[in-house]
C-alpha cells in the first residue's frame, strides 16, 4: 500500500499543527494561573534577621504585611515598639481634617475718588 506524497505531507502538517496547539494551550493555562509572572507567596525562610539588634525572629503578621507591600528589611517587635515610643506624638488636628471655613460675601469696595 501506497501513499501519495500529497497525502504524507498533509498529515505531517496535521501533526505539527495539533502539537503546535497543544503547546499552546499548555503555556497559555500556565500563564493564567500566575498571570504570567512567577509569584512568591512569601518570603523563603520562615525567619529574619532584625535590622535593629541582628537577632533572629519567626515572621509575624506585621512582617509578612511588609513583605507583600516589597519591603526587605524587617525589625523585630521590640525594635518596633522603641521606633515607635521614639516618633513624636501625633496631634488631633494634624489627623483629622479642618473644616472648611464658610465663604463670607466679599466686602464692598468704597467707590474710587477721581
């Protein structure tokens, strides 16, 4: 049995056509779960070297909340606590937001003397 040249030369066509489109398809369900980026969950190592007393601490909620906003360098609580007791104390009218004066009608102009 003989096949015509035209015939092996479509279906080695299909062929490469069908795993063309499979590779395709592969790449492109990666792509979606990661949007195309290779996405770090956290930080590698559970643990961290405080930037202010070099000591090793265990991630907490504050760190990891750090990281997620791209910080790397972290302080552990105590550190944080003094950072804190070091800022100068926040003043009420500097948190909340002035109140908008009310316009008063602007004032008469007395009449120009020629």
């Amino acid at each position: 049995m003989q096949f015509a040249p035209e015939i092996l030369f479509a279906a080695a066509l299909a062929v490469v056509a069908f795993l063309v489109g499979l590779v395709y398809l592969r790449l492109r369900n990666r792509r979606t779960r990661s949007v195309g980026l290779r996405v770090a969950n956290g930080p590698a190592n559970l643990r961290f070297t405080c930037a202010g007393c070099s000591g090793q601490f265990t991630h907490s909620r504050r760190t990891l909340a750090a990281w997620n906003k791209g910080t790397r360098k972290f302080v552990c609580n105590a550190c944080h606590t003094k950072w804190h007791g070091v800022l100068p104390p926040r003043r009420a009218d500097v948190i909340t937001k002035p109140k908008r004066a009310a316009k008063s009608p602007p004032a008469a102009k007395p009449p120009a003397d020629r």
